[in-house]
C-alpha cells in the first residue's frame, strides 16, 4: 500500500491536471514535451476548419478551453504542416467564407 505522502501527490495531480499521474506520463515524451493525441488533433482540424482565420495564439488558446492541454503555437504549426493544412489554406478559406458572407 502507497503511504500517505504518495497518496498527497497523487491527490495534488489529480486536482491540478485532472488526471491521476500514470495517464499524464502516457502523453509525455522524455523531454516532458505533450504528445498530440488523434483526439488532439481532431479537435485542432474542427477549430482550423470553423475558424480558418485565427492566429496560431487563438488556436492554442481555443485548444486550451476545449481540452485543457497547452501546446506551443510551433507545435500547432508543425501540426497543422503535417495535417497538410498551411496559412495559406487557411487564408483561403477564410476569403471563401467572407465571399459567402
């Protein structure tokens, strides 16, 4: 059985992240950095798709309130790349729905 100090910290990291430390520890890489998640992801393409006109800092701060994950606005980029959306499509998109409008 844990003893008392180890059952505090787990208290602590569940009220903090919302999740006991084993599940945190499954999302970290060795250098502490959040691993994307397919869920993560799907939410970051809803975001870009509903709003193609949003900077990468409103991305991250969406992606915050939605899945209460920080991800660096590099890494969004670098995911967005590889989602094989670029600003330029967003840009596009973005002229496409203010013609519609």
């Amino acid at each position: 059985m844990p003893d008392l100090k180890t059952i505090r910290r787990w208290i602590h990291h569940f009220i903090k992240f919302g999740e006991t430390p084993t599940e945190t520890r499954k999302y970290r890489t060795r250098s502490g950095r959040r691993k994307w998640t397919s869920s993560d992801i799907a939410k970051l393409l809803e975001i870009v798709a509903k709003e193609p006109d949003l900077y990468l800092d409103e991305i991250r701060d969406r992606l915050i309130t939605q899945t209460g994950k920080a991800f660096h606005t590099s890494s969004i980029f670098k995911s967005l790349k590889e989602n094989n959306f670029s600003l330029k499509v967003a840009y596009e998109k973005a002229i496409q729905r203010d013609e519609i409008e």
